[in-house]
C-alpha cells in the first residue's frame, strides 16, 4: 500500500527536525564572550565563556573558545592543557591544530626583542636564527606579512636550515590564519611565493 504524499512529507519533515541539533544554551553566552574579546575585555569573555562551559559541557566551539582566550591572556599552561586533552578527539581537528601552532608560536616567541633581532639582521643578512625568531616575534604581534617575509628570506637563503624549519613555520602560520577569511590573500599571495621558492 502506498503511503499519501501528505504522509510522506510529514515523515520527511520529522526526519529532518530530529537530525538538525538543537541549539546550545551556551550560544547566547559564547556570542557575548566573543564580542567581549573584540572588545578587549579578556576577564569578562573568559568568565562568560567559563559559565557556557557550565551550561553545556560537551559544547566543543566553547571549550576551544575557552583555550583561546586563554592564549590571548598568556594562561598558556591552561590552553596547553585543554588543545592537549582535544587534540586526537575533536571534531574540529583543523582549529585544534591552528590553535596548538598559534599556542606554539607564543610560546616560542615570548620575550624576544624584535628591535634587537633586527639589528642582528642589518648587522650580518645571513643571521637566519635572529630571522626565525623576528618572525616569531612579529607574528606575535599579528603582523603576519612581515614575519612571513622573514621565513620566505631564511627558505631562499638555506632552505634546508635546521631541518626546514622556516617553511614548517610558514606551513604552521598558513593554518592558524587559514581560520580567518580575512588573511587569505596574504595566505594565497605567499604559499605562491614559497612554491616559487622551493622550485
């Protein structure tokens, strides 16, 4: 017997209300926590994003959330230990990874003095250490074209320098800001530069 439109439509729209989640009760308090930190306000969009963790503890977008802010406010233990535990299990493995180089890239560049590097640089233009950790330093800062050039520098002077270090780094830069539409042209502009490069 053949079920009436009517009755398969109905089946079809019930399928599709179960299969769609239902949105966290955290949303609200992630979207607060958000604007808080583009705000500049780290203490508030932490605590808002600690109270949506309490809220839905499974909620993944809030947990890295979490480990974000918690870079951005130099907790760096307290980030290492939540991208730790989500590393090899999270659904958004490709933010994970971003977040893990942008926690790496801190740490690495944490305390260098970018005036004092470039002297080094000015000094002796084949220094390749001073510009690895200018380009780690600078990228601290945001300021992603200029560290990108010094890594592209290192990867045309000696690309097989400390085990190629400066085009892992470019590769670890292109993922962390692959998470923002707003750098893909510079992403775009420069892993055209380093293929040239490398061929």
């Amino acid at each position: 017997m053949n079920e009436s439109p009517l009755a398969v439509g109905v089946a079809d729209l019930q399928d599709k209300v179960i299969e769609s989640p239902l949105p966290s009760p955290a949303e609200p308090l992630r979207i607060a926590a958000r604007d808080a930190r583009v705000k500049g306000e780290l203490d508030v969009a932490a605590s808002l994003l600690i109270d949506a963790e309490e809220l839905d503890p499974g909620n993944e977008a809030v947990t890295l959330d979490l480990a974000e802010i918690n870079i951005d406010m130099q907790n760096l233990e307290a980030a290492r230990v939540i991208l730790d535990a989500h590393e090899h299990t999270a659904e958004d493995a490709v933010r994970v990874r971003a977040l893990l180089d942008r926690l790496n890239l801190v740490i690495a560049g944490a305390g260098a003095d970018a005036a004092a590097l470039k002297a080094r640089i000015e000094a002796n233009a084949g220094d390749l250490d001073a510009r690895l950790q200018l380009a780690k330093a600078l990228a601290l800062v945001q300021d992603y074209r200029q560290a990108l050039g010094q890594l592209l520098e290192i990867v045309r002077r000696d690309r097989k320098w400390q085990d190629e270090a400066a085009r892992r780094a470019m590769l670890d830069l292109f993922t962390l800001l692959a998470q923002s539409p707003s750098y893909n042209d510079l992403v775009r502009e420069f892993r055209i530069q380093l293929a040239r490069t490398l061929n």
